[in-house]
C-alpha cells in the first residue's frame, strides 16, 4: 500500500521545489527554447544602454514567461494523470493553459519591441 503524499518539512519542500525546476528545464522542450529567448534578451540589455528600471522589467518579464511555463506543465501532467483518453474538459484545460503561455510570450515581445527597438534604431541612426 502506497503511503500518502506528505510534507515532510522546509528543507524537503525546496528540494522538491529545485527537482521540479530541473526536471523541467530537462523535459520541456519550451523551457529551452525560453532560456534561449532569455539570454538573447539578457544579452541584448548587456549590449544597449537600459535603465535600472527597465531591467526589473525585463526580469519580471522574463520570470512571468517561466511561471506560465511551469504551470502550464503542472497542468498537463496532472491532466495526463487524470486520463490519457480524449477528453473535452481535459482538452479544454490544456488549451487554457498554453494559451497563458502564448499570452505571456506574446507579451514579452511586446515588453522587448518597446524596451529595444527605440534603442535598436536609436544605434542604428546615429
């Protein structure tokens, strides 16, 4: 008989915590391609001249992306869990969620057009 899920203390719940995190950078093929995107836009603040402020943005941004990622994961692993057949509800929970992924990305394009493009055009013209 299988013993109920139990938290055990702080110390296991971050551990887990850090396990979640790297099986989801291991597995997800989104995760890397939002690393990618990351660093390319980490980058790119480290190559123009950003304010302090639109740095926290583009971290919060960064992060915001990252967190809709993993939760969009959680979702379909537990739908997954639930039932492997075909499923409207289950359909339905997971299209909601990749649509908060895609709105967080399409998001973060926006963030980066008007952090970098002025700047971009800025470098270019002068």
């Amino acid at each position: 008989m299988h013993k109920p899920f139990q938290n055990h203390g702080h110390h296991i719940s971050f551990k887990a915590a850090v396990e979640g995190l790297f099986f989801a950078f291991k597995t997800e093929i989104n995760m890397k391609l939002i690393v990618l995107f990351a660093l390319l836009a980490i980058l790119l603040s480290l190559s123009l001249p950003i304010s302090y402020s639109e740095w926290l943005v583009i971290f919060l941004t960064i992060m915001i992306v990252f967190v809709a990622e993993m939760i969009n994961s959680s979702i379909e692993a537990v739908c997954d869990l639930i039932t492997r057949d075909w499923n409207e509800n289950v359909k339905i929970a997971k299209d909601v969620a990749a649509g908060t992924v895609l709105l967080a990305s399409f998001f973060a394009l926006l963030i980066g057009l008007v952090i970098f493009l002025p700047k971009i055009i800025n470098l270019l013209i002068t």
